[in-house]
C-alpha cells in the first residue's frame, strides 16, 4: 500500500515540532518500525484514518452508512448499560466510545487498534492512553472487506493476525461480532466471545439473530446488557 503525506514540506509551517513531525510520517509510510513514542508524534490527522499492526502503519477504511449507524447504536447502548452497571456497583467507573485509539501492547512491533464500540474502565487522573488491560469489551462490526481482519482467519504462512487473535492476545476479556444484513439497513446476527484464558483465544457464548431470536442482545458479561432488535434500529 502506498502511503501519502497528508501535506507537502511547503505547506508545513516551520516549527521544529512540526518538520519532526512530517519526517516521522514519512517513515511511517514505510509501514514498518514504527514505535509507541512515534506513533504519539504523528499528525492526529493522520492517526485519525489508520491503525498500528506490529509496527506497521495501515490504514483503517471508513465504514458504509449502515456501519456507521449499527456503531452509533451499539454505542448508544453500552453507554446506558455501563451506566447502570456503575450506579449498582458493579464497577466504580465506565466509559463507553466509538473508534478510539487501544495500546494493545509495545514491544514485540507495537499495535494499537479502534475498536468499532469499547467499554473500559475509566483512566487514572493524569492518564491520557487507553491500553487493552482497562478493555471490558471490545466491538467489531464486520464489512466482507474487514471479514479476514476482524473474526480471527489468521493466515500464519503470511504471518497476518487479525484483531480478534490480537484482541484476545492482549487480554481483553469480551468480544462482539456484528454483521449487518446485505442492504446495510439493519444489524443481522450479533455474536459474543469469550476469552479463554487458559487457552488465550476466544470462545463463542451465545448469538442472536435478526428475526430469529426474540433478543437483540441479553447477557451479564461483562455487565448486564439487554436490547430488542428494534432498541437498534436505524
């Protein structure tokens, strides 16, 4: 994949930070070795509209309409969850977001992964970096060209690993698939994982399907959670 610099040297100002800056996307267009300490110096315009693999900077497609509803739904939807789930104690503090920035992990090839819709624990005064182990939930609502990157088709001749291999890597200990029907006019099948923790992959728990299961969703883990499918129409 070739990569672009979202702007020339001439249109840079020329401030010390910002030539560093565009030397350090420069190499990112490289895709390979890139670390933590660069990817925090890297235009936010730039970090925006890609994701870090093992040290290789890829970019991250935007969504189709319907993506961009199901992850706005979903979202909706684990915010009043984590909500409750705080007011009754079953944890201190949550936050529920769309697409943020996760640090999986440094060192071997750093990663860091967005997740369609998150829920995590809330950060520590001062911190300003979400890493997976603060990860309740992870989301990923899958297009046919995010199929091989999301649900765990590694290829290990190719040495590729999909963020549902490193998702449970990193310890995160909740996993959802969505899909969305053909049309892209409503969610299909919702599927939800499990780390195995012993084993370290994800194990499938339940799924529900449009127009098969009453339920949209309904579980306790990692807090209750309970939708119909109209709860997330769009």
């Amino acid at each position: 994949m070739n990569y672009e610099p979202p702007l020339p040297p001439a249109e840079l100002e020329t401030s010390p930070e910002l030539w560093a800056a565009f030397d350090l996307v420069e190499k990112a267009g490289l895709l390979e070795g890139i670390t933590l300490e660069m990817w925090e110096h890297i235009p936010e315009e730039v970090c925006r509209d890609h994701e870090l693999d093992r040290g290789r900077l890829i970019r991250r497609e935007s969504g189709s309409p319907g993506h961009q509803s199901a992850s706005l739904s979903l979202g909706a939807l684990l915010k009043a969850a984590a909500r409750l789930a705080v007011e009754a104690e079953v944890y201190p503090c949550l936050r529920a977001s769309l697409d943020l920035d996760t640090r999986l992990w440094d060192v071997p090839g750093a990663t860091v992964r967005k997740p369609d819709v998150l829920v995590y624990r809330c950060l520590e005064p001062g911190e300003r970096r979400l890493w997976a182990s603060s990860v309740l939930l992870a989301v990923e609502i899958v297009s046919p060209s995010s199929e091989a990157t999301d649900t765990g088709r590694d290829r290990r001749r190719t040495g590729f690993e999909s963020k549902m291999t490193q998702y449970a890597r990193a310890g995160i200990r909740h996993y959802w698939i969505v899909r969305l029907k053909p049309d892209d006019s409503a969610i299909a099948r919702i599927q939800q994982w499990r780390l195995d923790t012993e084993l370290g992959v994800y194990v499938e728990v339940a799924a529900w399907a449009n127009g098969e299961t009453a339920d949209a969703i309904r579980t306790e883990e990692p807090f209750p959670i309970q939708a119909t499918w109209a709860d997330l129409e769009f």
